[in-house]
C-alpha cells in the first residue's frame, strides 16, 4: 500500500471515528442535559447550601436559634443547620417548593409525593407541586434531611391526629436538644416557624430517627420540576425566617384561592418597600414572589 493510499485509510478512519463520537449518546461529545436524579438534586442542594452560609437570612436565623435554646454557636454544626432549615422552608405547606396541606389519609410516609411529582409536565409558582397529609410531608422532610447527611431528624405526634417532625441535637458539652420543625401551620399560628415551642416534644419518650427509603437515588425527577426546585432555592433560601413566613402565607392564600395572584403579588411589594433599608436578601424575596405570582402560563 503506497503512501497516498494509507493517508486516505487514515483520514477516513478518523471521520468515521468523529462521527461515531457525535452520534453516541454515551460519549462526552453527544452528553446533552444532565440527569435529575435524586442524587443529583442532593448533590445540588449541598453545592447551594454551602452558598447560602453566608446569606443574611441563615445567619440570623442561626443567632436567633442558638439563643432561643441557649445553645453554644460552636457547639453544633452550622452546615447541618443550613441543611435543617433549607429544606424545611422548601417542603413545608406552601413552602417555595409549592407544597399543599391536604387531607389524604396516606401512611407516614413521602412515597404518594413522589409518585405525584413523577407525573408533572409543567410547573407554575402559583401552583402545589404536589398535595399531603402533615405526617407525609414530615416524612418527606426527614428522608431528605437524612439523605443530605443530617442524621437524628425523626417524627412526633403531638396529637394522635397531628404529625410534625423533630431534629434532635447533641451539642458538645451540653444536654440532647429537640427541636420540632412543624411542616404544616396545623394547631400553630402565624408566629409559630421552625424551632416553635408550641408543641413540647418530651411528650413522646423517644424520637426514632426516620431511616426509611421512601425513593431511591436513581428516581428521575421531570426536568421542569427539578429546575423549579433549584430556582426556587436560589430565589428565597437566603431571607429572613419573618419574610419567609409573610411569603408562605401569601403563596398558601394563592393556593387556597383566598386572594389572586395578582393581590398576593402587589402584597409583597407592599412589604418590600416596608423593609426600608432592611436585607437585600429579603428585598429580593419580596420581589422575586412578586414576579413569580405575575407569570403568565
């Protein structure tokens, strides 16, 4: 084989090679979008958690907590506290990951969330993700706080018909702290958040930590939903637990049809510009409600 004869070989070989490689949907030329798996969204919530350390919003929350239970700050991790309070403000009753209260009479578990969230084709910030029952999205809450690495995040029924869950802390030189994170308003007020002592969860003898699987870390999550849920992270995750708690309010108002999106929008403005000289990060959660409450779908 002459020269000339072997540089045609080659070069043709290379060709073919080049669109093998784009064609093939598992080499790194043809890699499209990236997987939604539950994993991933994990992997995300902790990239997302690790910013938000430094939002004004976490941080006082923090204080406000320490001091509330007179805990040491340096006594207890503040990356798991980050975790704790990002996904209780994103899956409780009209959190920003649009979760509904509703009556279901499911088993204490998250498994009817996620068969619902398997079935979404489109979101609106002015609609549930998905409907359940207090015990429900206390599970929910829990299997994902476990799955993020946070461990001792169990249940507590503070009535026979009522479920909240409860983070139970160890802080270095002190006493076990149990701290109720009430994922629904039920039995609460307008006042009561994360850490109320409304409920005194000494009542029950033992908080077992929630360990279920209730899906797997290969469970594909719809594109648009799982987009909604980092957006959402990165719209109000960093506000105060007071503006997080105006804007649950309205977000449930909407959803329960109590007032339009359009008066819960112009609500938020109102408080926004309440805030005077307050933290940006509140300001920016005021405003990013308003616009998502204007969103034409």
């Amino acid at each position: 084989m002459n020269w000339r004869l072997r540089l045609r070989v080659f070069l043709a070989v290379v060709v073919l090679a080049g669109m093998s490689a784009a064609v093939d949907p598992k080499s790194k030329q043809g890699t499209s979008t990236p997987e939604t798996t539950l994993a991933r969204l994990i992997e995300q919530l902790h990239h997302r958690a690790k910013k938000l350390e430094n939002s004004s919003g976490m941080r006082s929350s923090f204080e406000s907590f320490t001091s509330a239970y007179k805990i040491s700050p340096h006594s207890i991790s503040y990356s798991d506290f980050v975790i704790v309070r990002l996904l209780y403000e994103a899956t409780r009753d009209a959190g920003f990951w649009n979760m509904h209260w509703t009556i279901t009479n499911m088993p204490p578990n998250s498994d009817q969330v996620w068969r619902q969230w398997k079935t979404v084709q489109s979101v609106s910030p002015q609609a549930p993700t998905a409907s359940a029952e207090c015990d429900e999205l206390s599970a929910l809450y829990a299997f994902l706080v476990e799955r993020a690495g946070v461990r001792t995040v169990g249940l507590f029924w503070p009535y026979p018909n009522h479920t909240v869950a409860v983070w139970v802390l160890h802080p270095a030189g002190g006493g076990e702290v149990r701290v109720v994170v009430p994922t629904s308003q039920v039995f609460l007020t307008v006042n009561d958040s994360f850490a109320t002592k409304k409920f005194n969860p000494w009542h029950q003898k033992t908080i077992y930590e929630y360990r279920r699987h209730d899906a797997p870390d290969t469970f594909e999550l719809p594109r648009p939903l799982f987009d909604f849920f980092l957006q959402q992270i990165d719209k109000y995750a960093g506000a105060s637990d007071s503006t997080l708690q105006q804007i649950r309010y309205l977000r449930e108002g909407v959803f329960l049809k109590d007032w339009s999106a359009e008066t819960a929008a112009l609500n938020s403005l109102v408080r926004k510009k309440s805030l005077e000289s307050g933290p940006a990060d509140d300001a920016a959660a005021f405003q990013n409600f308003a616009n998502d409450m204007r969103v034409q779908h």
